[in-house]
C-alpha cells in the first residue's frame, strides 16, 4: 500500500542574490494516480521566497483534494550531537530550527545575514569550540575564519553519524566553498520552521525522522524529510544541469518505490542504528532517506528496466584518512592518563598508543628528561636516524622529516653478516658497528633486537660518538626486558625513550620518530 499520494523533491540554495540554472534551487513536483507515478512539474525559482510560495501551493492543493505529500529537501536536519544543546540551550532538533527560525533574516531577494550568526555563534555560544568555517574571502565576519582552523576544535564532533556513513557528504559547520552544505542548513531549518508555524499547516507537518519515529508514524498529511541526491549515481543527460536531473530523478523513483509498495524500506531506521546512535538520530542529529540503501541496476523482468532500492551492502565505517587519523587521536586522548607527562610528550604518547593500540603503555613508559627537545632538535639539524630493523625504516613518513634526514639501517650490509659470523652474534647488533660514522648526534630508534640495544651501550661505554637520543623499544621474551633495564640503571648520558619489560616493536619506534618529527599530523 502506498504512504504518499504527491512528493516533492527540493534542490535547496543559500544563494545571496536571485539565482537560477546551476547551484540554484530546483523542485520537482509529482503524484499518484491510479495507482501510477506521474512527474507534472519542474520549477527552478530564482529565491527562497519565490520556492517557498510554489512550495506552500503545492500543499494547500494536496491538502485541499486529502492527498498525503512527502517533500525531500537536500540540506541537514540537524547538527552533530551536542550541538544543539549548545546553540539552543537544548539537546532537541526542534530547539535548533526555533533558533535559526528567530535568528536568520532572509530576504524576498535573497540577501541573508547566515555569516553573521555562524560568527556570532562561534564568539558567544561556541566560544569553547568554534565549529563554524567558511565565508567569502573579501567579507569579514568576526568569529568566522574563512577556511578550516587547525588544529580543527573537537569539543563537539565535526560530522553526524550520518554524514560519517554517506561518502560524500559535507559538514554542516562547513558555511562556504565547493560542496557545503552548512548555508543551505541555516537557511533551510529556519524557512521550514516558519512553515510549521503558519497558521495554515501547523499540526498537519512532521518532520521525518523525528516526529515519525522514522517509519513507526508515517500518518501526517505532510512529511518534511532530508534527502541527498549523493546517494544515486545520477547523470545529467538532457536536462540543463545535474542539479535538474537529481530533483526529477529523485521524485520518479521515490514515488514509483511507494507506488510498488517498496519506499517504507527507505524510511525505516537501519538495523545497525541502536542505542545511542538511534537516540541522537531520532532527538537532535536527523538522518538521510535512503541512506543503507542504493539504487540497483537489477531489473525485476523483462518489462520493467527501472531500478530498484536494495540494501546497500557496503560495510559501514569510516573511509577518509584525515578523518580515520582525528577520530583515532581523539579516541587516544579520551583513554590515556598523560598527566604524568610534560607538554611536549603528548604527541610522542599519543601516537606510540595510537600504534599498538594499548592506552595502558602509558603507565610505564619512561621519557628521560630532555629526550622531546633532543629529538626534536637533531632533526631540525639535519641528524640521521638510526634504526635496527627495515621495517622500522618503512614505517617512517618521510614526507615528515622537513630537513630530509637520512635513514639509516645496515642490517642487510654485506659486512655485518660477517661481522656477526666472527662475532658469534646477531647481525642486529653486528651492525650497530657499522654506525659509527653516522652516529654522532644521530637519533637511533630500536624496535626489534635487545641484542642492538646491548650492543649500542657498549658501544657508547668504548667511547664510540653519542647519538642525541634512544629510542629504546625492542620487543620480545629474551633480552627485551633485560636490555631496556641496562639502560634505565644507567643511561650513559644519552637522553632515551623506552618502555620497560617485553613489550616494543617496530610499530612503536616508527611512531615516535613520527611524533618527533611531525607531532601529530600525517
């Protein structure tokens, strides 16, 4: 049975002057007769106003003939958890749009004051994390900087849970540039809560998924819903622009799915959505139609070349390196006790946590004191790094060391096996007699062989050149402890980094040359 009888599909725009064509706001309007989907109208008014007045037309008149609408508009419902307590001084959606509702002067020609509450936001209520980013670069709007601050605030999260699941959707505190969104959220919240207000339609809207419990209530006689035609692979074809071609595209399928009894699917909540995640979706964070779903080019027969919404069977989690490295940092941060550590630590903790994914390393890990600026300062010089294992070389971003240091490692050298052979040792500390010519004020970072490790004391003991620090991290059940323990009784005036007992390891020495180097980023 179907839900809707009318939908309308709504390209939103924060467009500051009357706009039409590309970027600008494009509504496709159809409806259900006899049982069939029909498309009877593409609009593409240049303003809010005028999009807004065909808007509440085309509702008087589905109300008028008791036709239930659904009506998709592609900018966020809500922001990341938190926000809106903080915006709004309450964690519920409605708060939110209220806000921007009471906040947001938008005018009949378009010219609208969104810049000025993202700044003031960002100096008043969001004075603890100014989220908001994003403005022209010849307006100046106290408290909003043109483009993305780093380090980024992170007292409130970037992304909603849906955003993080859909490839490529923006931030909603992203206000400007290609691909934002954020304009369009400001604009978009306050001209639909002003719509719920009218005397005309309060009562008969409910806004998806809040007020409908995502498919549990679907009886308004309005449903607002955010859409994104990113979801689709859709191609521009004949129409004038892409934007064109996604409104109509959008409304043929959606209304054909509930026309075939199959768009509730679209709507449901997704069965991995629980707990937590469900709640702030369903009271602050909103979600995307469709989204867990695709659009298939499966065809049911022979008849019938349309396609239809399967689940979509990509995995969820998150994909982009950039956010993949803050959400890791930030997960770190939250689990690791640094108070024992001095400022300039953090970064060198931070990441050999991040390596082995141990927030307990932290408890035992020693930094001799003045090891961060020795470190930090042989690489600003130039030094050489040292290491005992290939893939303690490997795992050094070398695009991090800004004066291109050498690395350094001579396990494979044709002299060390035979150095080992005479020696009766390893090659592992049979190359550490090879170092001596790139030692002095070198940073030497062991993460595999406790046999390197003795082997570099002595070495230090004979009067061999001193590096400028150890990073002392071998790993294993013989010699790792012992060795590390040498060098805590005594460590010959060289500053160190180690961490006591078996625990060490490749990973774990590449990390801390990386946080020297570059701190925390790539």
């Amino acid at each position: 049975m179907a839900l809707f009888d009318a939908f309308a599909i709504v390209d939103w725009s924060a467009a500051n002057t009357p706009t039409t064509g590309k970027d600008s706001i494009w509504i496709a309007l159809g409806e259900r007769e006899e049982g069939a989907f029909r498309l009877i109208e593409t609009v593409n008014p240049p303003t809010r106003s005028a999009a807004m007045a065909r808007l509440r037309q085309f509702f008087r008149d589905a109300l008028a003939a008791d036709k239930r609408v659904f009506a998709g508009f592609d900018f966020p419902f809500g922001y990341p958890r938190g926000a809106a307590g903080a915006i709004a001084g309450t964690d519920d959606w409605s708060a939110l749009w209220s806000f921007f509702a009471d906040s947001v002067q938008d005018t009949d020609s378009n010219t609208n004051n969104r810049f000025e509450i993202a700044g003031r936001l960002n100096r008043d209520r969001l004075a603890f994390a100014p989220m908001f980013w994003g403005r022209p670069e010849f307006q100046d709007i106290p408290g909003l900087p043109p483009r993305r601050p780093e380090p980024y605030p992170d007292a409130l999260p970037e992304r909603r849970l849906s955003e993080d699941r859909a490839r490529k959707a923006q931030p909603v505190w992203k206000m400007h540039y290609v691909g934002s969104v954020g304009s369009q959220a400001v604009t978009g919240m306050a001209r639909l809560e002003q719509l719920r207000r009218d005397e005309e339609f309060a009562g008969k809207i409910a806004v998806w998924p809040f007020e409908t419990g995502f498919a549990d209530k679907l009886d308004a006689p309005i449903t607002f819903a955010e859409i994104y035609p990113g979801l689709s692979q859709i191609e521009k074809g004949d129409k004038s622009c892409l934007d064109e071609a996604q409104v109509e595209t959008l409304c043929e399928a959606f209304g054909r799915f509930d026309a075939e009894g199959r768009f509730e699917a679209l709507l449901a909540a997704p069965a991995d959505l629980q707990g937590e995640d469900k709640r702030a979706a369903l009271m602050e964070e909103g979600w995307i139609v469709g989204l867990g779903y695709r659009l298939s080019d499966e065809v049911p027969s022979e008849h019938d070349n349309s396609g239809i919404a399967v689940p979509n069977r990509r995995l969820h989690y998150i994909r982009e390196p950039s956010r993949i490295y803050e959400e890791s940092f930030r997960l770190v941060r939250e689990a690791t006790d640094l108070s024992r550590f001095p400022e300039e630590a953090h970064d060198l903790v931070i990441r050999m946590v991040h390596a082995c994914g141990m927030p307990e390393i932290a408890e035992s890990l020693v930094v001799s004191e003045g090891a961060i600026e020795a470190g930090r300062a042989a690489l600003e010089a130039g030094a050489p790094i040292i290491t005992d294992a290939e893939m303690v070389s490997h795992g050094i971003i070398v695009s991090g060391l800004k004066q291109q240091n050498k690395i350094v490692c001579r396990l494979n050298d044709p002299r060390t096996r035979r150095i080992a052979e005479r020696e009766a040792t390893t090659r592992s500390a049979a190359q550490v007699d090879l170092w001596t010519d790139v030692m002095e004020g070198a940073i030497v970072a062991i993460g595999n062989a406790p046999t390197a490790l003795f082997r570099l004391i002595e070495r230090i003991e004979e009067g061999a050149p001193r590096p400028a620090l150890i990073l002392a991290l071998p790993v294993g059940f013989v010699g790792a402890a012992e060795s590390k323990a040498e060098l805590l009784r005594d460590d010959r005036g060289v500053p160190f980094v180690t961490l006591p007992g078996r625990l060490g390891g490749s990973a774990l020495a590449a990390a801390a040359v990386n946080a020297l180097a570059s701190g925390l980023g790539e």
